[in-house]
C-alpha cells in the first residue's frame, strides 16, 4: 500500500514538473502558435526530472512501480502538450 501511495505522489509530482516548466495546455493551445519548438523544449527539463524523481523513489522503495508511475505521466503529460500544440 506505501509503494502504491508513493508512486502516485510520484506521478503527481511529475506532472507538476510540466507545469513547472511549460505553459498551461490552455495557453498553449491559444497562443502558441509559431512557438512550437519552444514548447518542445521544455519537454526536456520536465522529462529529466520527472524521470529523476521516479529513479529515486524506486531506489528508496526498493521497487520499480514509482518510476513506472512516473513514466505514464510523462507520456500522458506530452500526448496532451502534442494535442494543444496540434489543435
């Protein structure tokens, strides 16, 4: 139940990481038009430490479900950046 509970905050904590570092979609998907590359490259501060974090809960947990979490985020968090730059 404990590595369940951690891995969820790791994928939270992830997400946060785009938002941390990128627009929101709303705003994306209204003004980013012609700042696509830009976008693009914030995918790499929030995939680095996102991935980060969920290597490290892992290690501490001794089990790979934070990082596995923490990858779907990243997948999601980016299909959904892809659709609003898209859309």
């Amino acid at each position: 139940m404990e590595t369940i509970l951690l891995a969820s905050f790791t994928a939270v904590e992830s997400a946060h990481a785009f938002s941390a570092f990128l627009p929101s979609i709303f705003t994306i998907k209204t003004f980013a038009e012609g700042k696509e590359k830009d976008v693009r490259q914030g995918y790499i501060p929030a995939v680095i430490f996102g991935l980060a974090l969920g290597f490290i809960i892992s290690k501490l947990t001794k089990n790979w479900l934070p990082l596995y979490f923490s990858i779907g985020t990243i997948i999601f968090m980016v299909i959904a950046y892809e659709w609003a730059l898209r859309s």
